[in-house]
C-alpha cells in the first residue's frame, strides 16, 4: 500500500548548476497542494558536484522529504532511473527531468487525471494547445521520431518521447517489470516509448494534455549516442510483431 501520496523522480546527470534551483522550486509547488510528498533524485554516475550537492541538500532540515540515490556505473541514460521506481512510496508518480522544461504548473492536471480514473498522463508537445520552444534541429528530428515510432507500433499518439508523465505508481511499477533493463544500454530514451508502449498494451488509460515547454539550452543527448537505439528498436518490434 503507498505510504503518502504523491512522489516525484528526477533524473541527474551533471546537473551542479541548477539542482538546487530545480530542488526548491518542485518542493515549492508540491507543498501547495497539501498532499504528502517526496523526491527521489537519480544520480547517475556524474562526475561534477551533483552528489556532494545532494549529501548536502538532505543533510539539511530545509529539505526532509528529499532522497537520493547514487549509481557508480552510470550514465545509464534511463536504466538505471528505470531501477530506482521501485524504491517510491507515493500513490502517484510524476516523472520530470531537471532542466523544468515543462511549466511545473502542469503537475496539479497531471494529477487531477490520476485521480479520476487514467493510470498514466503524457503531455503532447504537439497539440494545438501545446506552447513550445524548441531548436528547430531537434523539433524536426522529433517529428521524424514520432512518425516512425506511430508507423512501427501504431500507439496513436504524437508525442512518444517527451520525459515528463505520471502514472499511479502500481501501473509504472508493472510496466517497468515488463520492460526490463538493457544491459547493451543502448534503448536511451526509446525506454519513454517502450513504457507507453507497454502500457497500451496493458490496456492501461492513457491521458494526453497539451503543455508548455521550454527546452533547457544544453541536452545530455547526441545523434551519436541516441543513433545507436535504433538497432534497439527494431530488434523489440520484430519481436514484439511476433507476440
Ligand atoms: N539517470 C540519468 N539521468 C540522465 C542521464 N543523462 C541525462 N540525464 C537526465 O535526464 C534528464 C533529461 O536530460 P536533458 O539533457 O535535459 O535531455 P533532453 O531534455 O532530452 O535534451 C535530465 O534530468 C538529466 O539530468 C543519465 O545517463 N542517467
Ligand atoms: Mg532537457
């Protein structure tokens, strides 16, 4: 049974220049809404001050309800995060990535819909709705994306990739059960679709809304890096075209 009542994630890797900032203004949103709260930060691997800042942070009275974890063989990209859900206490779960693109805002809708009846909500950046600034390179690489990812899997929607979502926490922890880890390392953030993949397949309910997003101006991903998925990707629709 979840012990209090919301929890939120957060991926870090190298992050000294803005994890306090991200720290105070999370703790200050979620404080407004009178629920019973922690943070998990994810620390992967990084090798400037992040996790000296942490020790710190929780050292302190000022942030009782923030933990952390610290991985040596990161960066993982998202196989280690994808290990650290189990160790949440909260009914729902809320995803979000240290650079606060997404207008913090979002997260009292987020979990509006949990609450009524949806096991997970996903933003769609490109709704009509949606208010977006992004570099054009990665809007279109994006765009490219998703195309392939809704020709691949049919999941329906436009936006298959974003790192910000929420689930109830039963529902994340069944499909990271299902989705298991990449020892190869090499999903990368294909691990944002696989989850939405999954949960379509559990019939799991599925929420979009429209978001504002501001794109942080430095990005952990590379054309170098993330190209390697797609070897990745292939590999899990030809088996999961078989099942
Ligand atoms: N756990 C973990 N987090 C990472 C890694 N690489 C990046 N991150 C975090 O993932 C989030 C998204 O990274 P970011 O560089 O903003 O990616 P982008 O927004 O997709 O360009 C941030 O919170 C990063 O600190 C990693 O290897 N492991
Ligand atoms: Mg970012």
């Amino acid at each position: 049974m979840p012990k209090i009542e919301l929890s939120v994630i957060i991926p870090g890797y190298n992050e000294e220049k803005i994890i306090v900032n991200t720290i105070n203004s999370v703790e200050k949103i979620i404080r407004s809404f009178k629920k019973s709260f922690e943070i998990l930060i994810v620390d992967d691997g990084s090798n400037d001050t992040t996790s000296k800042i942490l020790q710190r942070l929780v050292k302190s009275k000022k942030h009782p309800n923030l933990r952390f974890v610290s991985y040596k063989d990161g960066p993982s990209r998202r196989e280690n995060l994808a290990k650290s859900f189990k160790l949440l206490n909260g009914r729902y779960v809320i995803l979000l990535d240290m650079d606060l693109s997404m207008d913090l805002k979002h997260l009292s809708k987020m979990i509006f819909w949990l609450e009524h009846g949806y096991g997970m909500v996903i933003p769609n950046r490109y709704h009509k709705k949606s208010n977006i600034k992004r570099d054009p390179g990665r809007y279109i690489i994006s765009k490219m994306y998703n195309a392939f990812i809704r020709m691949l899997f049919r999941t329906g929607f436009k936006d298959n990739i974003c790192g910000f979502k929420a689930f109830k926490r039963e529902v994340i922890l069944q499909i990271i059960r299902e989705a298991g880890i990449d020892e190869s390392r090499r999903r990368s953030v294909f691990w944002d679709t696989e989850i939405i993949i999954h949960a379509l397949r559990k019939g799991i309910r599925i929420k979009e809304i429209p978001i504002h997003w501001k794109e942080g101006k430095s990005s952990a991903l590379t054309f170098k890096k993330e190209i390697k998925m797609i070897p990745y990707i292939i590999k899990f629709w030809m088996k999961s075209s078989k099942t």
